[in-house]
C-alpha cells in the first residue's frame, strides 16, 4: 500500500490538471503545445530569459 505522499502527490496533480503522462509544466502553467524539441525550446527559452 502507498504512502500518505503518494496520495497527496496524485491529488495535487489532479487539482493542476494532470490527466496522463507526460504532462509538463512552464512556470507554472500547463504546457499544452506538441512535445518536440522545436516546440518545447519555443516554450521554454521566454521563462529561461525572464
């Protein structure tokens, strides 16, 4: 049986909209966009500057 913490990690995932996996995260928002390196580079190079 799992941990207390394996129930609260599933749960805030829930709350942060997690639905499956891989689900990513920029600055705290959910990334929605394709899971390319084009892509996740156009996401990620803003909140790397910021």
């Amino acid at each position: 049986m799992p941990g207390p913490w394996v129930e609260a990690g599933f749960n805030a995932a829930v709350r942060s909209g997690v639905r499956g996996t891989p689900t990513l995260f920029v600055n705290g928002e959910r990334y929605r966009g394709q899971v390319g390196v084009a892509e996740l580079s156009a996401a990620l190079d803003p909140a790397l500057t910021s």
